[in-house]
C-alpha cells in the first residue's frame, strides 16, 4: 500500500482475481508467455488504473498500467527498442545524468515516451518525447521559469502546494503545466503561457455554471468524465471536456453559457 503525505491512497496490491475482467484478460495478452509478478490498483485524482508486473522473455520484470475497460495506457521499455531519433532525444536530455526508466505511453493514436533520469547530483526529472524524437516537455524548476511565469504559478496556487511543472512545447509554443495539491489531496492542474497569462485551470463539474453542467451531463449521458478544463486567452473562454464513451475518447467543448461547441478531436 502506498499513502500519499496527506493520508490519501495512492495505490494497494491485489490479487489477480480482483481485476476486472477486461484488465485480466488484456494482462494475459500482454502476459504471453510470460509470468505474472505482482498486481496494482492505483488511485490518480479520481481515476482508477491497475499496473501489472509482468516477467518478459528477455528474463526482466516490465510495468504495464490498463484504463479500467483493459485499454493499455503505457509499459515500460528500454532504450535500445526505440526509434533511433528518440533514442538520440533521450541520450541528449540525460546529458551526464543517469537514466532511471521509460514508459511507452498510448493516448489514442497517439504514442509517446515518458522517460525518468537523475542529474550527478542525483535530482530527478522527467520528461516526453514524441514517436519523432521532438521533446514534447521536461519537468522544471519554479526558479528556472521567468519572473512573469513565476508570479503567475504563485498566483494560481497560492496557499495549495506546487506538486510539478512540466514546460511543454507544442508548434513552437511554450507554455508552462502546474499541479497543485489542496489540504484536501485534491490534485489541480493548471497551464500558465510563456508571457505570464492563465492558460486554462481544471475544474470540478460542480465548479462550472448550472446551464453548463446540464449541457455537459446531457452529452456524455452514460459516459464517464475524466477531466474538466475551463481556459481562458484570446479565444472566447468554454470548457473542454475529456470523457470515456463506449469504450472510447469522448471530448467536447461548452461556451460559458451552456452552448454545445462540439466534438474535438
């Protein structure tokens, strides 16, 4: 069992058994001819995941973590099994550092690379790649970041604790994604842009206007929510939705009033 410092559970181990069967089928699939080592449930700001430790043929014991209807979200790789431009992306970011692990991560169609190395003086950090070896983020330092940015994170967190920030890279652009955790355990993320202005903040269903809860709980209907994001900037502010339908990503956007402005992709 793993218990975060606030006494919320982070993760417990479990037997087999006690995974749904969607997860205990996509583990034997995974599995092959290998040897199951040890289960996980693990609890992650109201998403529910289970990591499997799983003997591969090589001999090695490799994590792989599945959504609850047995989707595989990620698995542990190694270097030498990636393409060469990311290999190359890696070994550029580890510098003189140490290389601790990577997760091969799926979102959709979409494969990237979450690696995790320690600096010589053994602080760790963590950073992705995407399939073509572009650095999508690194994790960074509050005192690395510009005085604007700075002041912003502070803003937004103000008596919450700073968890992480990630600066992210995304068609040249820079900005900067914060989490926090209340006194509650409740982990909020938030994204500042590279001049200091609040990007978008998560939020919690009842934490957005009553026209729009009924918008947004009339089209996910039997669906589940994962994650509410309101944003704000140049475009009209409206809230993004990430929800699970069928089986499937379910993401829409609902202006401030309660409109439906359609799927996303």
């Amino acid at each position: 069992m793993t218990v975060a410092a606030n006494g919320m559970l982070l993760s417990i181990e479990i037997a087999p058994g006690e995974v749904p069967p969607a997860v205990q089928t996509a583990i034997t699939t995974q599995m092959g001819q290998g040897r199951l080592e040890g289960l996980a449930k693990e609890f992650d700001d109201g998403e529910t995941t289970y990591k499997a430790g799983i003997t591969v043929p090589s001999g090695d014991v490799r994590d792989f973590t599945f959504a609850q209807d047995g989707t595989l979200l990620s698995e542990e790789v190694s270097l030498s099994e990636l393409p060469l431009p990311v290999q190359t992306t890696i070994t550029t970011q580890v510098g003189q550092g140490k290389l601790e692990g990577i997760d091969k991560t799926y979102d959709g169609d979409k494969t990237s690379y979450e690696a995790t190395a320690t600096n010589p003086a053994g602080q760790e950090r963590n950073f992705t790649v995407a399939d073509d070896g572009t650095l999508e983020s690194e994790e960074v330092s509050l005192t690395d970041l510009p005085p604007a940015v700075q002041a912003a994170i502070n803003k937004q967190a103000g008596k919450n604790k700073l968890t992480g920030i990630d600066e992210t890279f995304d068609d040249a652009v820079t900005s900067y994604e914060a989490t926090m955790a209340t006194s509650t355990g409740r982990m909020i993320d938030f994204t500042i842009s590279d001049q200091g202005d609040l990007v978008s903040r998560e939020v919690l269903l009842t934490e957005t206007p009553a026209a729009v809860q009924n918008t947004i709980t009339q089209t996910i209907s039997d669906g589940t929510i994962s994650r509410i994001d309101r944003t704000y900037g140049t475009k009209p502010p409206h809230f993004e939705i990430e929800g699970e339908k069928g089986g499937e990503s379910f993401n829409f956007s609902v202006g401030m009033k309660g409109k439906f402005l359609g799927m996303d992709d």
